[in-house]
C-alpha cells in the first residue's frame, strides 16, 4: 500500500467521522442545552433507568474534562451538594464544581482529592475517563485495565457502603478481570451500553451498585 493510498484512506476515515458527528443528535442537542459534550447523555440514561442520583449529595468525577459529566452532577445534587472533578487537563471553570487539575495515578492529586472531601466517604464515583493511546493494542488495554483497578481502589476507600460507582470500560482482554473485581466490592455489577455511546465504540459501562460492607 503506498503512501498516497494510505493519505487517501485517512482523509476518508476524517471526513465520515465529521459527518457523523455533525449529523449526530446527541452532539446538537448538547449544543442547544449546553452540554460540553454529548457524554452527558451516557450519563443521564444510565440515572433514567437505574436512579444512581437518587439521595446523592456527594460525587467524584474522575477524568472529568470537559466537563458534561460533572454538569449532569452537579444538576442533580444541587445547591445543597458537592461535586469534586479531576483530571489531568485544564478545562473551563464550571460554576460550583471543586476541579483539582492533576495526574489521579499521582499521590499528590489524590492527596488533593482527599482533602476537599475532608477524607469523608462519598455517595457516588463516576469515572468516563479513557487512558492516553499509543495505537499498540496490548499497551492500551493495560493502560485503561490500570485506570478502572485505580477507580475502584478509590470507591473501595472512599465511598459509603451501598453506595454506586460508574466507571466507562473498552472491551478486550482485561474485561472479564475488572468485571470479576468490581464483584467483589459491589453486591450488583451491571453492564450497560447507553443509546448515546456509538454503537461502533467498544465502550460500555460497568454500573456497580450497592457498595459491600469492607
């Protein structure tokens, strides 16, 4: 295959995804409610059909920029809540979200973390975080497996019993592993693929419910 051939079927692959997501109602209905993403629509499926929020106050969103996950938090508790989010990139500032702006695999943004929830547990964890890619299959794979066993060390610290955690999850050889290891924290491991997910991603969604006593 030459180059050019390759050019060609790039610049192809470029514009069918454009037009995907210009033609895409989850990306124009963001746009109109103002949503930073169309993710907020994963998000508020999943409480439609599960009611995640239901008496939460507290939420840690992990790799949370741009920040449609937080908005649909922060929706959803209310003046009376609190929604801390981190992530390795700056985003805009979002009106009454806590952003900690820093590495989560890195000791000295969890201490953060930990701080501005004053070392209490929480009601939720959500995580729609996706690891850096290198293109090498087997790297990628070990890299979010890595990520999700972080967010659910996380949930297993500091999230109250009974409560829920949300973590975004690609298909491929470590799946079953993390299915098996959110099953030992949590009384109910559902798998869930939201309408607003592209039915071409290998994304899904673990929705781990009720929260064992540790």
């Amino acid at each position: 295959m030459t180059d050019k051939t390759v050019k060609i079927k790039k610049n192809k692959s470029i514009k069918a995804w454009v037009h995907q997501h210009v033609n895409d109602i989850y990306v124009n209905q963001a746009q109109k409610v103002g949503y930073r993403s169309r993710a907020a629509y994963k998000l508020l499926e999943i409480d439609e059909q599960e009611n995640v929020f239901h008496n939460v106050l507290t939420v840690v969103d992990l790799g949370c920029a741009p920040g449609s996950w937080s908005q649909v938090s922060l929706q959803k508790v209310g003046d009376k809540g609190r929604v801390v989010g981190v992530d390795l990139l700056d985003m805009q500032p979002l009106a009454n979200l806590n952003f900690i702006q820093g590495d989560f695999t890195e000791q000295i943004t969890l201490d953060k973390l930990l701080l501005s929830i004053e070392h209490r547990k929480v009601d939720l964890v959500i995580s729609d975080m996706a690891p850096n890619l290198s293109g090498i299959k087997g790297v990628d794979q070990a890299r979010g497996a890595y990520l999700i066993e972080l967010v659910l060390d996380f949930a297993k610290g500091y999230l109250k019993t009974n409560g829920h955690c949300i973590i975004k999850v690609f298909h491929g050889s470590e799946f079953d592993n993390l299915v098996k290891l959110a099953r030992t924290l949590f009384t109910q491991v559902l798998i869930r693929k939201p309408d607003a997910s592209r039915s071409k991603s290998s994304e899904t969604y673990l929705l781990c419910k009720f929260k064992k006593q540790l």
